[in-house]
C-alpha cells in the first residue's frame, strides 16, 4: 500500500486521501480492507466479467470493451438501487463519449448481492463520507461499472480511449478483477500540481482510490502477450458523487 502502513486503522486512509487525493493499494491491503481474502468468494465475484456485452456507444468505432452499468443512492449503511438509467457525461469529462445519453446494459442483481460488492461499498461510502464530513447523513448518487477491455491479435484494447481525464464525480475506486494475456494498461495520475505517478494493476483485487475533483487519471493501451489466445483485462470502477 502506497503510504499507507497495513496495519493502521482506516482514518490513516483516509488521511492519505485527503492529503494527496489519491492511494493506490496493493492486493493484499486492499483485500484485507474489503474483507474480500477468500480465494473461492473472489474467484466467483471475477466469474461475473464473463458475461459482459459490447460497448456499442465507442465513438471511435472500437470493439474492443465490453460493459455492464448500475445506478445507486447510497446514505449511511443504506444503500438502494435506482430504476436502470442512462449513463451521461459531458463532453468536457469525455471528449471522446460525452454529451450523449449512454443506456449499457445492467450489472445482474446477483453482483449487486455478492458479498464482496457489499463490503466495497460499505467499505467506502462512510470512507469517503467521513472525508467530506457529515457522515452518516451525507447522501450519494453511485454509479458502478463493469468493464472488460479486449486486445485481439495484434489490436490494441483501450481502457480509456478519452486519455487523462476526470469522471466529473467526486470519489472513485477502480478495483482490478482480472488480467488474462496482457501487457502494460499501466495506470497514470496527475494531480491540481502537475505532479505524476504511474502504476500497473497487475494482481486481482489491486486497487486505486482518488478524489476526482483533484486528481486526472488514465490507463495506457493494453495489448495482448501471445496473440493467438484471448487477452483482456478486467476492472470494476464505481463512483461516488455528492446527491
């Protein structure tokens, strides 16, 4: 965990996020915080990117991510799930997808339901609650989504095609689920100073958490290590932005 010793409280998280914008956690650590060790509950969790549609709303005319979207009001320890909605962005968010209503298809009840999606949120509503002040009467929209980015052959798979950008939320967690033939899709931050980081998901349950409304963030091209086989990298990203 990037500055953040394991063994200290989460009021030590939320200082780092706080002071820098961002933490970036490694398997372990955030798995722990998630209570999401268990190998076969992770492994079924994973199993839930296996059945992902086309992105059919890729500006650029790509094929190569596939997604599932839901929408939440998360207060408190509540947490209810919204009538199936478009996602929007603008255009200054997304140059590339922005200003246009995107309807995905929607993440099954049964991810919504699995435990680890669970402790995600119970782990980081109050988390970024307690960081804004408030908690627990703060309320939040969420938004949660599933993507799998393809490289086929020799094509590229491009986890963010807008490059560095923020989502135009105020919170972010972006969770690795799987990575299967890949190389690079290594992770970029800038933050209001211009200074930079970089790092690479590598291991499942790795994860990255930052304030939007200070931090950009992109992820560079994927591209598979052996061609001939299927390569993908797998990522949850749920936002949290103030109701």
């Amino acid at each position: 965990m990037d500055g953040i010793d394991e063994l200290q409280p989460l009021s030590r998280l939320s200082g780092a996020l706080a002071d820098k914008g961002y933490v970036h956690l490694d398997a372990r650590d955030f798995r722990s915080l998630a209570g999401a060790q268990d190998p076969a509950e992770f492994a079924s969790f994973a199993a839930m990117w296996s059945d992902m549609p086309l992105d059919d709303h890729m500006a650029d005319g790509g094929r190569y991510r596939r997604r599932r979207h839901a929408a939440f009001r998360a207060q408190g320890g509540g947490l209810i799930r919204k009538p199936h909605q478009a996602h929007f962005q603008s255009k200054d968010h997304n140059p590339l997808n922005g200003d246009r209503q995107r309807w995905f298809a929607p993440v099954h009840d049964a991810f919504v339901a699995h435990p680890i999606a669970q402790r995600l949120f119970a782990l980081c509503t109050p988390l970024f609650a307690s960081i804004e002040g408030g908690y627990p009467a703060r309320c939040w929209d969420v938004e949660l989504h599933q993507f799998r980015i393809e490289a086929r052959g020799g094509a590229l798979g491009l986890p963010t095609p807008e490059g560095m950008h923020r989502d135009g939320v105020d919170w972010v967690l972006v969770m690795l689920t799987g990575r299967t033939n890949v190389d690079a899709g290594t992770t970029r931050i800038i933050d209001e100073a211009g200074r930079r980081d970089s790092f690479t998901l590598t291991e499942p349950g790795e994860a990255v958490l930052l304030d939007d409304r200070r931090i950009r963030h992109g992820v560079t091209a994927i591209r598979a290590l052996d061609p001939a086989l299927p390569a993908h990298r797998d990522v949850l990203v749920v936002t949290w932005r103030a109701a």
